[in-house]
C-alpha cells in the first residue's frame, strides 16, 4: 500500500481581496468581466467614445426620423386640403380607441412577465459589474446628444 500525502495549498483570501480594485468589491464582488482587464482612465475613454458615437449618432438619426414623419403630416395634410385625398377620420379615431383599449388592457397587471423580469435582471447584472465602463457611455452619451 503506498502512503498518502495528505500536504494541501492554502489560499489566503486576504491576499486576494487586497489586489482586487474597489469597484470590483463594491459593485460586483464574483463579477469576472472583460472590462476589468482594462484601468478606470480605459474604461472611461471607451465609454466615453462610444457613448458620444452613439448619442451623436441618435441625434442625427432622430432629427431625420422627426423630419420624415413632420413632413410626411405635412403632405398628407395638404393632400387632404387640396382635395387628392380623403381621410376617414371617424376610421382613425375607432382605431386609435382600440389600440386605447388593447394598451390598457396589456398594461393592467400589476406583476411584470417573467421573460421581462428575467432580461431586467440581466441589464442590472451588467451594468454593476461594468459600472464605470457604463458610467462613461452614458456622460458621452450626454455629450454626443448635446453637440
């Protein structure tokens, strides 16, 4: 019969929080995401610059979006006017008391489905374990929006 070693590694948990950084404790303390490879200035500048990419990027897009639907009223309003269209508007307004009705009825539980709740869930989890990456993106955000 051969002899067990019975020697084992210890592993000094102190040692480990101590060069763990102070976001990661506060945060998300079993969190191993990718942003944590990078330091606080990285994550900043990263978010930072996608967060400005995209709000300028949404201002824009935005600004298209409201001309297109504006002009388009505009010219259905005209249209209307001038005689080369007729609008039901009786139609219109049964319709948009339906869609009235189905949004109440959509909307009357208290309690949120689980499929929801799950996906809610997981943005929370996201965003504290990349808290200062997410930080970033939303100042930049701000930023982009603004210029």
């Amino acid at each position: 019969a051969g002899a067990k070693d019975d020697t084992f590694n210890v592993l000094d948990l102190a040692e480990y929080t101590k060069n763990r950084p102070w976001w990661r404790k506060m945060f998300a303390p079993s969190s191993g995401s990718s942003a944590e490879k990078y330091s606080v200035a990285t994550q900043l500048v990263i978010g930072g610059v996608t967060g400005w990419c995209t709000g300028f990027i949404f201002q824009k897009v935005g600004k298209l979006a409201a001309t297109a639907v504006g002009g388009g009223f505009f010219l259905l309003q005209i249209a209307n006017h001038t005689g080369y269209i007729k609008v039901d508007w009786n139609l219109i307004q049964r319709d948009m008391n339906k869609a009235k009705q189905q949004l109440k009825f959509h909307t009357s539980g208290d309690k949120m489905p689980p499929e929801v709740k799950s996906r809610v869930d997981e943005v929370v989890i996201f965003l504290k374990k990349n808290a200062i990456l997410t930080g970033g993106f939303a100042g930049g955000f701000m930023f982009g929006m603004a210029s």
